[in-house]
C-alpha cells in the first residue's frame, strides 16, 4: 500500500499544490501571481496542470473573482491543516512553548539547577505550556548521555572540559560567596591567609576533577584544605551548621542561605574570580535561552547579561 501511494506521490507536482491554494486564497491569477513571485502567464500554466491532475476545474470564473468548486474546496480544506506541516518539514518552525510538545531532558549541577528551576518553575508550571522538563542526576559520563541522545541538554561551568564539538552558549555569570555555620568565629570577610587556614567542605561534581575554586588558588600559588567533600552543594549546606567549616559556592545560591536562620554569608578572598554558566548542547537541539526560557543575567546580582 505505501508503495503504491509513493508511486502516486512521485508523478504528482506537489509545486501544483501551493499555486491552487494561492489563486483560492487571492481570487485572482494577478494577485497570486504577485505573491508567488512569478509571471501570470506561468501561474495561469500551473492552473491548467493542477485541474489535469485531479481532474476537475477546482477554480472557475465569477463576477467575483475565482470561486472554488466542490472539489475544490475539499481539496483546500486539506491543504490549509497540509502545507504548514509540510513547510515545517522543510523548515521547522520557531520554537513556541505554548504550542509545543517536546519532553527535555537536562543535567546540570544542583546550584546551577537551583537557579534555573525557580525560572522554568514561574514560567512553565503554570498550565498553558505542554513543555515538559525533565532533570536528570548530575554525573561523571554526562557528555556521552548527550551525544548518545539520551540527554538532550547540559548545564555546565565554563572550565573548559566540554567536549569541543558540542555547542555551547554562556547563560549567566555567577561570582564566588562563602557560607558559614552563624554561630561560628568568622567574620563578614575572609582574607586569602584566613581562607587558606580554614577547614573546608568542598563540593566536587567531578570525582578526581580539580574544582574551579581549587584552579583560582593554584595559580596563585595557594591550596585549601579539605576534610570533606561531597557531591551536592544542598548537602554541604545542611553539614555547616554547628561546625567552623566554610564552604565556597556560587552566587545564585544566596538567597538559599539567606533563607536558613542557621547559615550566614561571608565574602570571599577576591582571588576567586567570577566565572559563567553555559548550556551546551548536540548540534541541532534548539536554544532554550533565545526563548526565554533560562536566566541569562547574574543571579546573585541580577547585573543583566553576561
């Protein structure tokens, strides 16, 4: 049966079909003409075609214009829901969240998750979207679940470990903040030497990958020293409280602490610099932030674009 409907599809002038449904929609070969960007002459040809093909006048003349015959209204009632989606074969359309069905899948650390979900949250979560996000754990191995298509999308630091041909673009910028139990002994800032002193919990999303603030120290010359280290910043935080450890996140994670009665911030040594977040993806996925769907200002700051 598909062949045969092949075979049928192959002798037909789908071209044919775009100039009926414009002489239809204009009542007229000079204005269809126009629209068609070709000559009366040649529209007038592929009218006489098009009725060869399905075998009826489908048009035929009146004080009025154009007006379609019975077959040539059912013919149009079908090509007004066809060609949009034939023309998105050939070129997708621009991505509407309102109309849109895709299922995304994205990874990315907890702070950087922490960030974007409260966006995506206001924004999607509200009824008139048929988006759906989905967040997946953050782990080693992460680029070959995208370039397998398993993950469609990822959120990471700009430290330059991104396999080089994905694409990538810059989302935000985040600068470095420090969070301490309230009740401990330091101040509203921690100088380098007094950093370096300190016992600290270290989030480390790549296990034997050198953190970013680790890289700043080291070319410096300085190293910190750490007791523990785990993968999640929301965990580091519920370990501070009652202890004299120091922990170094990113600045879109503030109000997070701001929020717990038991944290308090401290400024960080000005030897940690800012650095952005970006979302990399496998050529051809769509760029969510074009859409506003993702944050592209600082969002400890709200300083604007990157």
């Amino acid at each position: 049966m598909m062949s045969m409907r092949l075979e049928k599809l192959r002798q037909a002038d789908l071209n044919l079909l775009v100039t009926f449904a414009a002489i239809a929609e204009e009542k007229s070969i000079t204005a269809a003409a126009s629209r068609l960007f070709l000559s009366q002459p040649a529209v007038s040809r592929a009218l006489q075609r098009a009725r060869a093909m399905f075998q009826d006048d489908l048009l035929v003349r009146s004080p009025h214009g154009f007006e379609l015959t019975l077959r040539g209204r059912k013919i149009l009632e079908e090509l007004e829901g066809l060609l949009p989606r034939m023309e998105n074969l050939v070129a997708p359309a621009a991505f509407d969240p309102t109309r849109e069905k895709s299922h995304f899948r994205i990874s990315g650390p907890d702070n950087v998750c922490t960030v974007v979900l409260l966006r995506l949250c206001r924004q999607y979560a509200n009824g008139r979207y048929q988006v759906q996000f989905e967040f997946w754990p953050w782990r080693s191995g992460i680029a070959e679940l995208v370039e397998h298509g398993q993950l469609d999308l990822v959120l990471h630091i700009d430290d330059g470990l991104l396999p080089s041909h994905f694409q990538s673009e810059r989302l935000y910028k985040e600068d470095w903040i420090c969070a301490v139990a309230r009740d401990s002994h330091f101040g509203d800032r921690l100088p380098l030497k007094q950093y370096l002193t300190a016992s600290h919990i270290v989030v480390a999303t790549y296990e034997g990958v050198q953190t970013i603030p680790d890289k700043q120290l080291a070319a410096v010359g300085a190293k910190r020293s750490s007791c523990i280290r785990v993968p999640y910043f929301g965990v580091a935080l519920q370990c501070l409280p009652g202890t004299e450890l120091v922990l170094t996140l990113t600045s879109g994670m503030t109000s997070v602490i701001k929020n717990d009665r038991r944290l308090r911030l401290v400024k960080a040594p000005q030897e940690l610099h800012a650095f952005h977040f970006l979302m990399a993806v496998m050529c051809g996925f769509a760029t969510l932030c074009d859409q506003q769907s993702l944050p592209t200002g600082n969002p400890g700051s709200q300083q604007g674009k990157c």
